[in-house]
C-alpha cells in the first residue's frame, strides 16, 4: 500500500507577469524515488524549492506528512521543516569559506565522516581540502554525503548530472541508485537526464508549461502516448 | 495635440514608476533591517563568525586606514601651514590638524575606504553565496543566514570602525607632526602641547560615533545588497557596485547629519 508522503494541490506560482505553475498537482509516495522531467524553463526546480519551503507559491497547498499547508508555518516552523530535506544542488552548493570536513559537520555534527565518505566513494584525505580543489565530480559527491548525512525524510536531487561528463555521470547515477535503494529514502529528482530516470527512477512526472502532462511507473515511460514526452525523451525540440 | 498629451502621460507613468520603486526599495532596506532586529534578538548568535569578520573588516584594513591617514595629516599640515602663515597663525596648525582629523578626515576617509575595501568584498561574497545556491543549502541545513552571514558582519562593522578610527586619529596627527617638526621647524613639546590641550573629549567622541554609524551602513549596505543579488557573475558584479556606491552616499550624508546634530550640543 503506497503512502502519501507529500501532497501538492492546485499550486499557482508566477513572477511578475509570467505564470510558471499553474493548478499543479502531484503526490510523493514514502520509500520512492519520483523523477520530474521537463524542458527547461518548464517549473520542475520551482516546484521543488516550492515544496522545500524555499519559496512561496502563490495559492493551492503543500502538505507534507501531518504538517497541511507549509505557506502557514512560522519562520522558524519553516526551519525545522526544510530540516526535513536533503538537497543536492545543481552546482553542489558547497560553502566554499570551510573545507569538505566543516562542510559535513554542518549537516550534522555527531555521525562519523569516515563512514559517509566510504559510501559516496571519497578518500578521507579530501577532507581538509576546499570545495574549489575538488572536480565537479567530487563535489556532487560530497554534496550528496552532505545531503543524505542529515538524515533526512526526503532527498531532493536538483540536476544531479548537469556538467558532468558521461562517464562521472553514470558514476553518480549508480551511487545514487545504490543509495536510495538501500536506504529506502522517498526521492525526488529534477533532470533532464534521462539514464537518472532510467536508472533509478520509480515513478515519473512529465512537466510542460507549468502543469503536470504526464505520470506514470518509470518502467511504462516508453509506453506513453503524451507526444510532447516522446519528443523531449528522443530530445526532439 | 493628443502626441503632446500622450508623451506627457508617458513621462508621468515613468515619473511614477521611478518613485514607485524608490519607496519599494526603501521598504525592502527597511524589511531587511527588521529582520536582522528580529533575529539577532531571538536566534543563535555566531561569535566564532564575529570574530573572523572582526579581523576582516578591522585588523586586515589597517594598512590602508593607516595610509590615508598619515598622508591627510601631513597634506593638512602643509596646507594650513601655506594658509596660516599669511596672517602669522603658525601655532594653531596643530589645533586645526588634530581638529580636522579626529571629527572629520579620519572617520570619513577611513569609512571610504572600509566601504571599498570591506563592503565591496561582503557584497561579493554574500553576492556569490546567494546565486550559487549556498544561501539555499544554509537555510536547508537548520542555519539561519541571517544569523550565520549578516548580523556577524554588521556587528564587526559596527566595532571594528571606531577602534580603526582610533587608530586613524593616532597616524593622522603623527603625519602632521611630522611635517611640522621636520619640515616647517616646530618644537616638537610645544606641538604636542598644542595638540594635547587643545583636543576635547567630544571631538574624539563625535567621530567615533561617525564611525559606528559609517561601519553599519557598510556593512548593513554590503550585506543588503549581496543578499538580493541576481542572476550570476553580472548579478554579483552589480550588487557590488551597489553596494559600494550606496555606502559611501550615505556616509556622506550622514556625516553631514551627525555633523550638525554634535554642532548643536
């Protein structure tokens, strides 16, 4: 039986003049891992810095487990809810004032580095370095240990092989793969990617023009009959 | 007729416009102070973070603040010696140097140059923290950026600035006893007499205020504008220039405002 982690209903977001999400609905079920695949520009990190908290939507409502409507909390209801989530950024957003070591403790001071290094395959010797000694590559990786070391309820990836070559990028894919198969953590990830969807997607949402187009089991994705979808999967403009 | 008309309505709108955002923006300088207000009063403070900025925003500006110090005394020296010495006023070189320097010429100079040195490079970092995400990842890490990035910084500036003053002060009149002494032939005793008896309290004190003011509106500027930087590299660039630009304004004129408030005690 699939449990609802996480309800999105009806959200509107728009800036200024331009409506990025309109009436969007999507629900994230516990213990799965939902790929957002859109073009760009199509509001699939919107969405996603929308249910984080980091922005405000305009109307509708985001609920998440028993808290109902995330806009209502208070500043530092917010706090303790994005506390919820592990992020990989797009560009690892590291904080390049602290080396890799202070990076982690920021997330979370007790659990031992040397263990969350072995499973995003990192020496301990990148410990004492600065996020700008390291490859993009790497810094995924430690952007990753620093995402899943907080424990979190839910792990947002933000393009998580966006700038990376072929083969660090299959890299990434697996680890994440392994990752969030072992550790049955409830997964959304924005891609344009489509090995990530392949590799380690359970469910998919397709995004065009600030609505949901199309949902379904990650395996039938081929099976879709949304045109838009098929064009963006064969990377037809 | 009706194209006079719609220029005219045209320029109103923009007139509009124009002072639409003025007010908008004031509102969001305004919002953004609060919220510092609010969260240094209920959340975490960072001492560690204080303390680094501390030495940023102070000890590392010495050099510079020591320069355009010395230099402004000895030029003030020989300019009012060129002056002075045309109505036989010789003796009241060092009461108008150490005059100039402790109300005027060191909390401005020195906020000048902070606001360059200092309050460019928080609006760069701030700036490059936001559109690289590492704002967001603070926020999602349970860490306030207020509390984590602004209220350390404008803390620093707000003492750092008055102990660089002091400084500032001590180097300034030394550049214009220098002069004096070995150049224009003074007594060395008699100039520091001179000086000595002849400086008040509340010069030393009016400029240090000076100076706590120009340290937050730096900071605070620096802090501001870094924070609702946009976009990338461009983005950063602007806020920097905005930063710096908006500061040293407002030193200026608050400079002029706290002049006239201590002119009337």
């Amino acid at each position: 039986m699939r449990k609802k982690k996480i309800i999105v209903k009806n959200i509107n977001k728009s800036f200024k003049n331009k409506v990025v999400l309109k009436k969007l609905n999507l629900d994230v079920f516990e213990s799965e891992s939902l790929s957002i695949i859109g073009e760009s520009g199509s509001g699939k990190s919107i969405l996603t810095r929308c249910i984080v908290g980091l922005l405000d939507y305009d109307d509708g409502s985001i609920s998440f487990g028993k808290l109902d409507n995330i806009k209502t909390l208070s500043d530092k209801e917010k706090m303790n809810y994005m506390s919820k989530f592990g992020i990989l950024f797009q560009n690892s957003a590291l904080l390049d004032s602290l080396n890799i070591r202070e990076n982690l403790k920021f997330a979370n001071k007790k659990n031992s580095l040397n263990e969350i290094l072995s499973e995003v395959g990192l020496p301990q010797s990148i410990l004492e370095k600065y996020p700008s000694e390291l490859s993009v590559g790497m810094q995924k990786r430690v952007g990753l240990a620093r995402a899943i070391l907080k424990k979190p309820e839910v792990l947002i990836l933000d393009e998580p092989t966006t700038g990376l070559d072929p083969i660090i990028a299959r890299q990434i894919n697996l680890l994440i793969k392994n990752l969030v198969r072992k550790k049955k953590i409830t997964t959304i990830t924005v891609t344009h990617d489509m090995d990530s969807v392949y590799e380690f997607a359970d469910y998919v949402a397709f995004l065009k023009n600030g609505i949901i187009e199309w949902y379904g089991k990650a395996r039938k994705i081929n099976q879709s009959k949304n045109s838009s979808m098929i064009k963006f999967i064969k990377g037809i403009n | 007729m009706t194209r006079l008309l719609s220029s005219a309505l045209a320029l109103s709108k923009r007139l509009f416009n124009l002072i639409f955002s003025f007010f908008y923006s004031i509102g969001e300088i305004v919002d953004f102070f609060l919220d510092c207000v609010k969260y240094f009063i209920t959340e975490k403070f960072y001492f560690n973070i204080f303390l680094k900025q501390f030495i940023k925003i102070g000890f590392n500006s010495l050099p510079v603040v020591g320069l355009t110090s010395i230099f402004t005394g000895m030029v003030l020296a020989l300019q009012s010696y060129t002056g002075f010495s045309r109505f036989s006023a010789e003796s009241a070189i060092p009461n108008v140097v150490v005059l100039s320097i402790t109300r005027e010429l060191a909390p401005v100079l020195a906020g000048l140059m902070v606001a360059g040195r200092s309050g460019a490079a928080i609006a760069a970092e701030i700036g490059t923290m936001k559109v690289t995400e590492q704002i967001d990842a603070l926020k999602t890490l349970s860490t306030n950026p207020f509390n984590y990035l602004i209220i350390p910084r404008i803390l620093a500036g707000i003492i750092s600035l008055p102990i660089l003053v002091i400084v500032g002060d001590i180097i300034g009149v030394l550049g214009g006893y220098l002069i004096c002494v070995n150049l224009l032939n003074f007594n060395p005793t008699v100039y520091l007499q001179n000086t000595y008896n002849f400086v008040q309290f509340i010069d030393v004190f009016s400029g240090l205020v000076k100076a706590s003011v120009f340290g937050f509106l730096i900071t605070f500027m620096g802090c501001y504008h870094g924070f609702n930087a946009k976009g990338g590299a461009q983005g950063v660039g602007q806020s920097t220039t905005y930063s710096v630009v908006s500061s040293s304004i407002l030193i200026l004129l608050m400079n002029y405002i706290i002049t006239s408030f201590f002119f009337r005690l």
